[in-house]
C-alpha cells in the first residue's frame, strides 16, 4: 500500500579527523566536570571519518528515492564532497538546534534530544549514524504503517542476565525500558537493532515532555554517560502509548546467520565479522567503528562500501 505522507532522513555526523574538531573535543574532554566517562564514551574511535556518510547518502539515493529532505546535524562542519546545493540537502549546525547553555556537546544521546527542533523536519522521519546504510529497495510501508505507526525494530528479547547491559550502551537503553515501565506500567522488553530508525515528531516531543527532569539531565551532560536518556526511550514510548508496531528479529538472524530471510543486519568494523556480510543481501545495515577497530579494517570497510555503491550520488560534488 501506498503512503501518501513525507518522510524525512536525518543524520548525525562530524569529522573526528579535523584538527579543530579534535582540539575542540579534547579541550571540553580536559575540562570536563562530570563523573568519571566510560570509555566507550570518550574515545577517539567514536569519533573517526571514514566517508560513511557519503557512502550512506549513496545508499538512500539508490533505495529511498522517496525520502523528501536530508538533514544533517554537524558540529560547524561540512564534508567537503557533499553538494550543499542540492535541494534535498540541509546542514543542520548544532547551534541552529540546541541552546548554548549545552554547548559544546559531544555526545550523541544528548544531541538526539533536539531533532524535533529542526526547522522544516516533517512529521515521519528516519533516524540515522552516518554508518547505517540502505542496503537494498525499501517503500516507506517498510518503517511506518499505513496509518503513520512508527515500526520499531529491533534485536532480541531482554533478558534478567545480559553482557550487553553492562556496557555504556546497553545501561541507558535499560535504563530508557525501566523509565517507560515506571511511568506508564507497559513493559517493552527489547533491545534497539541499532539501524536506521522511524519516528513520530510528535511522540517524540511527547516523550521528551514525559520525561522532563531525565532530558534536562543528559542535556547537560557534554560526553555520554551511564544515567543519559538514549532516544530508544522514544520507540518504548511510541510502542506503550502511540501504537508503535515492534518488528522483532531473532538475534541470530540479526547476526546474518540466515542472511537470505531477515531485513536487517548489524557488524562490528573487523574484517573477521565484515566478511560474512560482504556480498549479501539485507534491506538497513549497520558497520560500527569500535574499541577494537584498526585501519586496517576501516579499510576494508571501505573496499567494501565502494564495492556496494561505486557511482557519486547526486549529492556529492
């Protein structure tokens, strides 16, 4: 079925190369007065360019067409490939969108709070890391129901016992489960498949005004730390309250061992894990930069990106 509304894409990008993006980051690093930051918050490899997003606009010219406007929320930068003049094409600066009470902020959790102050930003959008990717035709009936209902995706069940819960990520995604639990007795016990994500502006804005104190919080907070507010707390909500529909995926399919009958697909950026995904075929796909992460990997990475989308879009110069 057809669906007649706009569906925006909104992106979260900065250059952690740049020098003056890397000075900025270390100076608000050194003088930083919060708690002692996680790793996971703070480190380098957070923060790395390696063309992503040009590869991921890519990936939306070539499998959302339909997508109306692109923004992109950077921190006083612009990648020096994009075409700024395209007319899907809207750089979001971080002042534009957040008070400067806030700033300088480099954390994301903190940032995903403003989306919905983005100018223009229509009522559906999707949400999405500069390394998530389309990976192959999706209609808009793929994220949102035909009566506007966000579809949640995500991995598998919570359980009592996780490894992933003791991380920085996998706290504040509990802790965002347990705030909607608290609040609204519904229990939504599942965790994010950490891909490109559709919203509600307004369940969004409704959530945010839900939790008030917790938002003000992690606003506050200038690098991630274990008592944010992740704006998986969004899609719980919308689930609770709004008639979000869940999409659950097994995490074994999320892993790709059954690689020709799920959607979605996650990778850690190792080559070991890449290539088990190189060549196949998934509709959203995630390769995450992490702790254990070399050049070496980036750049096969980016072999592999090349390889999947080796035409220029119509946004890149």
């Amino acid at each position: 079925m057809e669906l007649r509304f706009d569906i925006d894409l909104v992106y979260l990008w900065c250059d952690g190369n740049e020098p003056e993006f890397k000075r900025k980051r270390l100076e608000a690093l050194a003088s930083y007065h919060g708690v002692e930051l996680d790793k996971d918050s703070s480190s380098d490899y957070r923060f790395i360019e390696m063309d992503e997003l040009k590869y991921s606009l890519r990936s939306a010219e070539k499998f959302a067409p339909w997508v109306r406007n692109i923004y992109i929320i950077t921190n006083a930068q612009v990648p020096q490939w994009l075409n700024v003049n395209h007319p899907k094409i809207n750089i979001i600066d971080h002042k534009d969108i957040i008070p400067a009470k806030y700033l300088p902020m480099f954390n994301s959790s903190a940032i995903e709070i403003f989306l919905p102050n983005i100018e223009g930003l229509s009522e559906h959008f999707l949400y999405a890391n500069d390394d998530m990717f389309f990976w192959g035709n999706v209609e808009k009936d793929f994220f949102f129901t035909p009566d506007g209902a966000p579809i949640v995706r995500t991995s598998k069940r919570m359980g009592k016992k996780n490894k992933a819960g003791k991380s920085l990520f996998g706290t504040i995604v509990r802790n965002a489960r347990k705030m909607v639990l608290d609040k609204f007795g519904k229990d939504v016990p599942y965790w994010s498949h950490h891909g490109i994500d559709s919203y509600r502006k307004s369940d969004y804005l409704e959530c945010i005004k839900s939790f008030k104190e917790q938002y003000e919080l992690t606003a506050q907070h200038t690098f991630r730390e274990f008592t944010d507010v992740q704006r998986m707390i969004v899609s719980y909500y919308a689930v609770a309250e709004k008639g979000a529909v869940i999409k659950e995926y097994p995490r074994r399919w999320f892993e790709g061992v059954f690689p020709t009958i799920h959607e979605t697909c996650y990778s850690s950026c190792t080559i070991k894990k890449m290539k088990r995904f190189r060549g196949k075929d998934f509709k959203l796909f995630c390769i995450n930069d992490g702790a254990k992460t070399t050049d070496k990997d980036r750049l096969y990475m980016k072999t592999m990106l090349e390889e999947k989308f080796p035409e220029k879009s119509a946004y890149e110069l």
